[in-house]
C-alpha cells in the first residue's frame, strides 16, 4: 500500500471574513527521514513525527468536496496549489468556456385531434 496522505481544513479569522477555508495536506514521514546521518534511529518517534504540510486556501462551500476528490484521487493536492496560485491565491473551479449562445427555444405545435382527422377526410 502506498503512502497515506491526511488531509483536513481550518477555519481561521481569515475565514469568518471571505468565506474562504484553509486546506491542509500532511504526508507521511520517509522511513528515510527517521534516521540520522550516522545510520541510526532518530530519539524523535516516527509515529509522532509529521511529514510536510501543504496548505492551500479554497472556498468554504467547496472543502467537503475538495476533500473527498482528494481521498478518491479525482485531484491531487500539486494541481489545487496551481490552481490556486494562478487565480490569485485562493482556488477556484475552472469553468470551461462556452461556445456561442443558448439554444434557440423549441416552439412546439399543440396536437389538435380534430384537425387530423378532417385532414384524413380531405386527403
């Protein structure tokens, strides 16, 4: 099994102020990271140890979703980071352009029963 990411959001003052949340992802400590130069544990336990946090600021109303396509992989955190940095700061869904207008509205004829029977008779 591969590396287990936590992920989680907090409300700061920031928050309460531009209905935004602060995305946080830990990864998980390096088996490598637990041990010193000399080739012997770390007198830190590695169990208590947290790797690197990642943090990203997203609109409130979108943290459960960010969240749950991050468990799924739908997303990954690198690509909400980029998103972010290049809309300013703060992500947002990227919304494709739509191409010309709405559609014209479909104007339907009312089905007149009467009407096809005498075009039955004259035909």
């Amino acid at each position: 099994m591969g590396p287990q990411y936590q992920h989680f959001v907090i409300l700061d003052t920031r928050s309460s102020e531009d209905d935004t949340a602060l995305l946080v992802e830990v990864s998980p400590v390096d088996d490598e990271s637990a041990v010193n130069d000399e080739g012997t544990e770390n007198d830190e336990s590695t169990e208590n140890n947290s790797g690197k946090v990642q943090t990203v600021r997203i609109p409130f109303s979108e943290a459960q979703i960010m969240i749950a396509a991050l468990e799924v992989g739908s997303i990954g955190f690198r690509e909400i980071q980029d998103n972010a940095r290049a809309a300013g700061g703060t992500w947002r869904e990227r919304v494709k352009p739509q191409r010309g207008g709405p559609a014209p509205r479909k104007m339907l004829r009312a089905y007149d029963a009467e009407e096809e029977g005498e075009e039955d008779k004259e035909g």
